[in-house]
C-alpha cells in the first residue's frame, strides 16, 4: 500500500481508518516546535536555571549562543512541519517579563522571535488549504501569563480557528467526525483557565525521560517499561523520542548541541518506531514526538505504522 502524501496523509488513510478514535491512529509530533525561532539575543526566562542566570550577568552573549544550542530542538517553520506532515504539536507559550503590551511569545529558556499570534494565523490559514487534516496544538507553560492573559488568549483563539476548535465535549472525536462537522483542531491547555472552556481539551499526557537520559537506548527502554508495566489510556497520549540533558551534562558538553546528540541516536530511535503499533492495546502507541523532524524519515514511519495495521 503507497505511503500518503505527506501534507495531507490523513485524507488519504484507508476509509476504515476514518471512524476509528483519534488515539488509535498513529501521528508524528514535534517536541518543542517552535524552538527553530529562539532569539539568541532575548533575554533568559525567569525560570531558567539559576547556574545559567548567574553565568549570562556575567557573559551575556556566551550564554546565550550556549544555551540557544542546547534548547533548540527543532529546525524547520511550523508550516513546513505540517507540510511533512507533523500533526502534534508541543507550544511552550510565555509572556516577557515587564511587557507592557502583553504581547505572547514561545519560549524554551529564551524567547521566540515570531508570536504566538502571527504562528497561529499562518497555522489558521494552512488549514483552510488541508481541510481534511486534523491538529492537535498542546499549549502548556504559561510563563508570566496572568488571568487576564489567559482568557483574552482564549478569545483569541476561537477568533483565530472559529468553528474548527473540536470541543471536549465530543468524547471519542474521530477523522470522520471531524470531517463532517468541520473541526480540525485539538486545542489542549494546560492551565486552569480553561475550565469551563468545552471547546479547550486537558492536557495531553506527554512521556518523556526528564532525567537526563542521554541516549537512545535510556529513552527506549523508559518507553518500553512504561508501556509494559502501565499502558496508555483511552486518549490523546505521547510518547517522547526527545532526549534529555542535566546540568551535570552539559557543564561537561558546553560547546556540543542538542542536535548532534539527537542525531548520533536517530538510528536506533528510528528503528524503535518501525516495531510500533496503533489501535486498541494497552501497549498501542497515538502520537510519537521527536526533535529535529524533517532531517530523515521519522514522519513517514510514524505514518506508516497505520498502513501496518491495515495489512496484518
């Protein structure tokens, strides 16, 4: 069976794909998305840690091209990562400190050079050209938002995706459901604001090595136990390719990067995703997110391991 087009594989899956859950289809995500847009010259997030804050008063720039190397976990436009058919999306969303205008950024350590506002309308208006892929944007983080922030937030994103936010209400939404009432967004948001929002969902559950497991091997074998011993439920889950660094590491790796790290254990990562599969079981795997999506194959193998399913 032909692997679909990439920029609207969803469309085209096998019609007894389309009325299955959403969690039982098998979708690539990006963790991390808009870190591509880090601004080495913004300042350090609040809540960066303090070894980091202390060492940019006194060297601003090192710091920054240091930590820019190491929290930029992606490389391409989130248009283009929708077009290679990324359908997950990880928004670390943040408001500088001290702005007057209130204006919303991405942030991871720094701050993005694009907003959240011109993002989702470029987002808003991809969508309107693939009317048959669905999204699922995970906003979480929320740093020097407050509730102000937040409910006009809200307003702003029904503006910007009006009638297409699939609400919580649908309980078990599928690519059928969607496609007849029009919906092609799964908005989660972790923060209490959205209580009483039904068209914002809960926070996506997010499996991911915090710990500063630094190979391919650590990650896999976090991922395996936790399907073996735990399992997922019956909703949106992901499973987190994305590799970790500690402090401890990276005062002994300075001058290395995330992206050669991630990219020494893409193998063995990759062959990890060819053994997955998507559906019912406890052990079935929904969204795998992964940083630096693009650089190699990882979008299509996710995809492909719904076409498995089909030919078993």
């Amino acid at each position: 069976m032909e692997t679909p087009r990439l920029s609207d594989w969803m469309s085209q899956l096998p019609s007894e794909l389309s009325t299955v859950p959403l969690w039982e289809i098998a979708m690539p995500g990006s963790h991390d998305s808009m870190s591509y847009s880090l601004d080495s010259s913004s300042m350090l997030e609040p809540n960066a840690p303090g070894w980091v804050t202390a060492l940019h008063k006194l060297f601003p720039c090192l710091v920054n091209f240091i930590v820019k190397r190491w929290t930029t976990t992606q490389e391409l436009p989130i248009i283009v990562q929708l077009n290679a058919g990324v359908r997950y999306f990880d928004l670390r969303i943040a408001c500088k400190p001290d702005d007057v205008t209130h204006t919303l950024y991405f942030a991871h350590v720094l701050y993005t050079e694009v907003t959240v506002e011109e993002t989702f309308k470029d987002v808003a208006q991809w969508l309107r050209q693939h009317p048959k892929e669905v999204i699922i944007l995970a906003c979480s983080s929320f740093d020097g938002l407050d509730d102000d922030d937040h409910q006009k937030f809200i307003a702003r994103l029904n503006q910007l995706f009006p009638k297409t936010l699939c609400p919580k209400t649908v309980r078990t939404p599928s690519l059928q459901l969607c496609w007849d009432q029009k919906y092609q967004v799964i908005l989660s948001y972790d923060n209490d604001a959205a209580s009483g929002h039904q068209e914002l969902w809960e926070k996506t559950d997010y499996w991911w090595t915090n710990h500063g497991r630094t190979s391919a091997s650590q990650v896999i074998k976090y991922l395996d136990d936790r399907l073996q011993s735990q399992g997922r439920d019956n909703t949106f889950f992901v499973a987190g390719l994305n590799l970790t660094e500690n402090n401890s590491f990276l005062m002994t790796h300075l001058f290395s990067t995330m992206k050669s790290m991630t990219l020494a254990a893409f193998p063995e990562l990759l062959e990890w995703v060819k053994r997955q599969r998507c559906g019912q079981g406890k052990t079935c795997i929904n969204i795998i997110a992964a940083d630096f999506v693009g650089v190699n194959q990882f979008a299509q193998l996710v995809i492909e391991i719904n076409l498995k399913n089909m030919i078993r």
